[in-house]
C-alpha cells in the first residue's frame, strides 16, 4: 500500500531515511522505516525515533557503506544484531538487522536469529507498533501492514498480535495500559482477556524485577498525570508486583491526580537547575504506607539506585513524625533538621499528602527561607582561625549554619568570631 506518510517528516529526518534507503537499495537490501515512528506519523504526534529495519546484517551495512558514507556509530549490540548511528547533522538512528524471537521460557529475554520484516513485525508488542514504511528509492513510502495495525488506529484499539503475547512478555501488561491511557484507546476485547489471564497466572513472577519496575517508571513518568492509568491498573490486579498482598492508600489516585495538576507550577518555582525525577513523584504516594520492613523488600528488590533509596526512606520517614504535636511551635533550626533530607519529589508529595496547615508551612520556609543557607566560612578559614582538632569543625560548622538560620549570625565576621567562641568552649 503506498501511502504519502514520510511527507510529515522533519527535513533533516527524511534526508537520512532517503540516504539509508538509496544506500541499502545499491546493495540490494530493502529498508523499512518501522515500529512508534510510523504509529505517532498517522496520529499526527511528534516523534523524533527514527528505527530502521533491514533485511540483512545491520552491524555489517553500518560498518561499511554507513560509516563511508559520514556515519558515526555510537554503540553496538550484536547478540540483537543492532547498531545505534549519527548522521552529520546530529540525527541518531537505530538500525536493526530484521529478526524473529523466541522465547525459552515466559519472561525471558528472547532468544534471536535473522528474519524476514513479517518476522520482525510479529515480534513486536501491538498491532499499532507493527507497520513499516519502505525507504528504497523504487518503493519509498510503501506500507507494511500484515497485522492491520492501521485498521486499529483508525479503532482506536490497543491489541496483542498472539495470544501468548502477555506470557512470553509480561512487562507488556504495562504497556498495555499506557499505551491505551497515553492515546485514549481501549484494549481490544481478546487482549483483556489474555491480559487478565496472564495476571491469574502470576506471569510477572517470570520477569526479573528489575526489568518490570523499569517498565513500571515509564508508567509514571512519561504520562502528564498518570492518575488514570493508576486506576486502570489498580481495578485490573496488575499492581500486585509492588509488595505481598498490596492494595492501593485510601485517597491515592485522588493525590495523584492532584499531584499532576499543581506539579509544573511547584517544580519551576523550587527546582531551578535541579534534576527532578518525575516517575518518583508518583510512585511515594503509593508506597507511603507500607511497613519499613515491606519497604525495604521492594527497594531491594527491585535494586533502586543509593539516590532512589535515599529519596524514598528520607519521604517516609518524615511522614512517619508528621503527626507530632511539636509542628505548631517548630524553631528554624528543627525545621531544617526535619527537612534537610527530604528530596524535592518528596516535598510536592508531602504537601498534598498532608492536611497540617503547620507542616505545609514549615515545609514553604524551609524551600523558601533555609534550603539555600550555607556557611561563609570553610574549614580553611576555621583552621586559619584557630579552630583545632579538625574533627570539631564539623559541629562548629553545623552550629554556625543553625544561627545563621536563626538570625543570630549575619555575616563573614560574625561567622568567625563565633567559631572562635565555639572552639573555646
């Protein structure tokens, strides 16, 4: 079928398809531009993806007429038989040699030999990701549609291409849902029910855990408001994975749909060059809850970064003295101890969490007022004045930070004479 889809390219895009596809057509090779790329063209969304299929060695086209051609390879991974490449004007591409899959058991990485583009097509999660456009000069803009991933677009229809689909990859159950969510679709009707019957029988158990959470922080991150989706996921049984006998906190989804809406106003007034993880803020309201020793399973489990464990603890465990009487009357000095170690994430989610006028506004100061407060003075200037053994520095350091906070120190002087003052005692 022969459709005028890579008109909508960006300039520079459909320059390095046309490249590739006259390249490959000189060495009797057909090219196909395929998968999210060709879903996002028909719906009229942007994507920069550009993935291209080959049947034939893509690692041995791209070391030779690629790389002769002004190509720079960036990485290579040949037990996948793909190449990731960057044309002259900053475009990156990932070439695949054209391949089908098998699995040894469900959940386990494929295992991957050459094929035909129906083989690579069919290996793909939905029918919506499994078109594919030739880019040969004698057939550019042909589309490959052998599982009617178009007639599911125009649907508006999320659907699996084999009923094994959900066993032999549970990490699509997942995908499933955002993809419907993402697009405003609805799985197909047999899909549903293969996607449930892959949760009776516990199919995530197959998947490494981490491999699922990291599936699981697409979720959450990439969706505006991943409220919805949540919902959707929490009625289906497919949250299951994150503790033994998990159920949902009461008010979550309203949290994190509330969440959503005030989180781009929150974020430009406090993070400023900060990186802030996005996945992260929706993931603490529905873990909050959890036992510390349930916590700690699924961080290690799931085999979070040092940076993520500290994040999550230092989040609850400041929920977890939320409720002392001591918030109405807290000093600037225990309000920076309480707050120091809370991350930015957790402090969006604490001030919907919390209906404590006190602990919202201790939390504002501490952003507003105490965050940014350091001492003038380093251990050098401590040592040029005095100050010894080098193990008090610390706490001097510290005591001068709390007065300064407190309003009691206001300058570089007054800095000094207090560690002075300090080190004497």
């Amino acid at each position: 079928m022969k459709m005028r889809l890579l008109t909508c390219l960006p300039p520079k895009i459909s320059d390095v398809l046309k490249t590739i596809g006259r390249l490959a057509e000189a060495q009797g090779i057909p090219a196909y531009f395929v998968g999210g790329g060709i879903r996002d063209i028909i719906l009229k969304r942007p994507n920069l993806d550009v993935d291209i299929v080959l049947e034939a060695d893509a690692i041995k086209f791209a070391r030779g007429i690629l790389q002769r051609s002004g190509f720079i390879i960036k990485n290579v991974y040949p037990q996948f038989g793909t190449v990731t490449l960057e044309d002259v004007g900053g475009v990156k591409v990932d070439l695949a040699t054209a391949r089908k899959e098998t699995y040894a058991h469900p959940g386990a990485l494929p295992n991957v030999s050459a094929g035909t583009i129906h083989d690579d097509l069919f290996r793909r999660d939905f029918s919506i990701n499994a078109m594919a456009v030739l880019v040969n000069p004698s057939g550019w803009g042909n589309l490959v549609d052998d599982f009617n991933g178009l007639v599911d677009l125009k649907a508006k229809k999320v659907r699996i291409l084999h009923e094994q689909s959900f066993i032999d990859d549970p990490t699509r159950i997942l995908r499933a849902v955002r993809f419907e969510q993402r697009f405003h679709f609805h799985l197909e009707k047999k899909t549903l029910v293969f996607l449930k019957e892959a949760l009776q029988r516990n199919a995530v158990a197959h998947v490494k855990a981490p491999r699922y959470f990291e599936e699981f922080k697409k979720v959450l991150g990439e969706l505006p408001n991943p409220s919805k989706c949540l919902q959707r996921l929490g009625r289906l049984g497919a949250l299951g994975f994150l503790s033994d006998r998990y159920r949902m906190p009461n008010g979550a989804i309203r949290h994190i749909s509330q969440i959503g809406k005030t989180m781009s106003r929150y974020l430009q007034s406090v993070s400023r060059d900060k990186i802030v993880e996005r996945w992260l803020i929706f993931f603490l309201p529905l873990v909050y809850k959890l036992s510390l020793p349930q916590l700690e399973r699924l961080i290690s489990r799931f085999q979070c970064s040092g940076e993520e464990r500290e994040k999550i603890f230092s989040f609850w465990q400041f929920w977890h003295t939320i409720d002392q009487p001591s918030w109405a009357k807290i000093s600037p000095r225990d309000i920076y101890k309480r707050c120091k170690p809370v991350s930015l994430e957790g402090f969006l989610v604490l001030r919907v969490l919390t209906s404590s006028t006190a602990v919202r506004s201790a939390i504002d100061r501490f952003l507003k007022e105490f965050a940014g407060v350091h001492p003038e003075v380093n251990g050098e200037d401590l040592k040029l004045a005095g100050v010894k053994p080098a193990k008090k520095m610390g706490e001097i350091l510290q005591e001068i930070l709390y007065q300064k906070i407190e309003g009691r120190v206001h300058s570089y002087a007054d800095e000094i004479k207090l560690a002075q003052t300090l080190n004497s005692n």
